[in-house]
C-alpha cells in the first residue's frame, strides 16, 4: 500500500443528506417529478450526469447547466453557513498523511472540493472532482501509466480513482479508497482498490458490496487499520 485516497461526501463531510434537500427542492420548485430511486441513482454521479439526470429523467424545467448552477449555488450558501464536516475526519486525514500520500477523488463539483479544504486547512495537495476527468481535459484523456482512456464518468464508474491514482504515481491496486456509498464503493473496486467502507448511516450501502471491503464503524478506525495492513 503506497496512497490513500478519501472520498469527500459521506466520508470527510456528512453532506449526502444535504445534496438531497437541495435536490428534492430544485425539482420540485422547477416543476420536476422526484422518485423513490433517485437519491441513490445519483450518488456518486458526476455534476454534468446529476443534472442532466434532473433535466431529462425527473423533468426538471430547466437547461442541465443552470440545473448544475442552482444546485452548487445552493449548496455552496449551506457550505458557507455550517460546514457538515464529519468529526474526526480531517485529523484522520492530517495522521494518515504523516505516513503515506493523500488525495481526493469525488464526485462534488470543485468548488465543494476547494471550499472544504479552504475551511479544514488540509494537507491534501491532490484533489481531483469526477467532472474534471475525461474528453474535456485533455490530460486526462489517456492514463500514464497503463493507457487507460477515461470517459469523464461518475461512480460507479472508477474513472476519478483511476486518475487520482495517476496524479499521486501510485499504480491502483497500490492504493486504498476510503468510501461510504455503494456507488463509491462500487467504483474503488473497479479500480482495483484496496477498500474500506464507512457506511454511509443515512443511505446505507448494498450488503452485497460491503461483503467484498472491509467495514469500519468510523473515519477514525482508519489509521490504526492501515498501520495494520501486511508490509511489502
């Protein structure tokens, strides 16, 4: 094991009830039709797949991008009012990287990403949102290390691992994802990830996926878990 990458909402911040307030009120307020799957179909999806998710399957009167916009803006405002910082998850992350590389990979937008450290002050020089990967950055289009070509896709999809593995130098299955949903946790295997799962208490994970990672009660099991991984 060489890196760590960290999830952010769900694991470093209880923010998953959040995006479901300010997407539930966005379709509703702009004459959309919210189902009983939709929380959890867009866990994990990257911001153009949530709200063209919005737009097109929940009938959302709006264009994907201003759906993108009203949903960040909003949930930026909720950022700035009380941060739903997770206790205990960024001195988890401040140990960890005592001792090995850090990053994040997520599926919140930038400005999510840049605003919680911005707040928490940590050392996390590698941060990488699902919207920055794929056909429209040019440096991600082909992998380094094994030429993986990435589409740009959210969780379950590994593509946001995949590259954050590859800004760190890390090949993938030399590192361990730290995640809380089944999409997530979905997409740290895809990756070939070493996973551990912090069930996400308000929408659990599938049994099923829990079965193939190790589960951990809370973020702060987490050093001492890796401290007793096998060393190479």
């Amino acid at each position: 094991m060489e890196a760590v990458i960290f999830d952010l909402d769900g694991v470093l911040v209880d923010s998953e009830k959040m995006w479901d307030e300010v997407r539930r009120a966005v379709a509703h307020e702009f004459h959309g039709t919210w189902r009983d799957e939709s929380t959890r179909a867009m866990q994990g999806m990257s911001t153009p797949e949530w709200a063209a998710y919005l737009a097109h399957d929940l009938g959302v009167q709006l264009r994907p991008a201003d759906v993108a916009q009203v949903v960040i803006e909003r949930m930026a405002r909720r950022y700035a009012e009380k941060p739903p910082i997770i206790p205990g998850g960024p001195d988890v992350v401040r140990e960890v990287a005592k001792h090995w590389p850090v990053a994040i990979a997520s599926s919140s937008p930038p400005l999510l990403i840049k605003a919680f450290l911005d707040i928490t002050r940590l050392p996390v020089p590698t941060a990488v949102s699902s919207e920055q990967v794929g056909a429209g950055n040019t440096k991600t289009r082909k992998l380094h290390t094994n030429g993986v070509t990435l589409e740009g896709k959210g969780k379950p999809a590994p593509d946001v691992y995949l590259y954050a593995a590859d800004l760190l130098g890390v090949a993938p299955e030399q590192c361990v994802a730290v995640e809380d949903s089944t999409n997530g946790l979905k997409a740290a295997l895809a990756a070939g990830m070493t996973v551990y799962a912090v069930p996400n208490p308000h929408f659990p994970p599938d049994p099923e996926v829990l079965k193939q990672v190790t589960v951990l009660s809370s973020i702060t099991e987490l050093p001492a878990a890796l401290h007793a991984l096998p060393k190479s």
